[in-house]
C-alpha cells in the first residue's frame, strides 16, 4: 500500500471514529432526556465541536436517527442470528428469538425506540423511499423460524406473513409497554409473561383447525 493509499484509509478511520461519537453522543442525550430533545447543536456541544462540523457528517438530525435506526437493526440480526443457531428444536428457537428480543430492547433502548417509531421517531419520516435493507433482513430471519416451525407442526395457515406479524405484534406490544412502565410489575414481570404468552399463542396455531 502506497503513502496515499494509506493516509486515505487512515483518514476514513478517523472519520468513521467521528461519526460514531456523535450517534454515541445522540443516544446519550436521548438517555437523558428523551430523543425529542436531541438536536445537532447538543450533539455538537457533547462531541466538543462546532454545529457545521456535524452537518459535513450528517445533514440533519433525522439523519443520525436514521444511522442509528440502521445500526439497531445491524446488532438486532447479530443476536437474533446467535438465537437462531441455538437450538435445532423449532419452537424452542422461536422462544429463543422471542427472548434474545426482549434483551436487546432493555440491554439498547434507545436503539429500540428509533427502530420503532417510539417518541415521535420513524423512519418514514427521513425520506427515505425504501425500507432499509437491516429491517428486511430482521424480518427475513424471523420469516424462515416461522417456516421451519410451521413445517415442523404440520400447521395449516392462511398466510405465513399473519403469523409472523401477529408473533411480531405481541413482542412489541408487550415490549413497548413494559418500557413504558404501563403494565403492572414493569419488565421484570413482563419478560416471562411474554414467554409463557408466546408460547400459548404456539399452542393454539398449532391446534387450529384447517379453515
């Protein structure tokens, strides 16, 4: 590698370290005070740097929410990947995912309220004309331990796409309440609700009788 290769590399690396400090500095203040209140003049005070200086980086505020939406659903996959592989069982793998979901919604909440539209915050919102392709690939791998729990319990259905939706809806649901604090018993008597729930849900589609 030549001088300029190098210096070019070295100055992507930086820029790449930059970046990643203002998204950190983005979910810090969202931590703190909700992402209403995140701007890019906040941002640029907690990074130590002038507001034109962010906007060589991102163009607005509804860009580094839509870096951070992407960089949700990048860490989501990854550990929706490793619940996947845990198991060969097909229901267990799909309370596995179930799980692992929950986890990484408390572990990164401030990820899990962009990625989902919580506070005021969506995607749609950033001009973006297609869904992003980390949201597809989250829904392509809940899709394929659908089917493989569907072709494991011989279950008839009439759209495999209602049924990963409907799985979708009761872990959100029961997520976004519990992170909200209204349901009684907060997330520690949520996250083994959901379990058992999910797992009721399993039990019916699986003895529903062919339409």
């Amino acid at each position: 590698m030549g001088i300029k290769q190098r210096r070019e590399r070295e100055r992507q690396e930086i820029r790449q370290e930059i970046r990643q400090s203002m998204l950190a500095a983005a979910r810090a203040i969202a931590a703190e005070e909700g992402w209403q209140a995140v701007t890019t003049r906040k941002v640029a005070e907690r990074v130590e740097c002038s507001q034109p200086t962010i906007y060589g980086y991102f163009e607005s505020k509804e860009a580094i929410l839509l870096a951070l939406l992407r960089q949700g659903y990048e860490q989501l996959v990854v550990v929706m990947r490793e619940a996947f592989a845990s198991t060969d069982d097909p229901e267990e793998r799909l309370l596995a995912m179930t799980d692992a979901y929950w986890d990484f919604a408390f572990r990164s909440p401030e990820l899990y309220q962009v990625m989902h539209g919580l506070a005021g915050v969506s995607f749609g919102k950033y001009g973006h004309p297609e869904t992003p392709v980390e949201i597809k690939q989250s829904f392509s791998l809940a899709r394929e331990a659908m089917v493989q729990w569907v072709e494991a319990r011989g279950v008839e259905r009439a759209d495999l796409t209602d049924l990963v939706e409907a799985r979708r809806g009761l872990i959100h649901g029961l997520i976004t309440l519990a992170m909200s604090r209204r349901i009684a018993g907060g997330p520690e008597r949520v996250k083994p609700l959901l379990r058992e729930t999910m797992k009721d849900l399993l039990f019916a589609w699986s003895h529903r009788s062919p339409e």
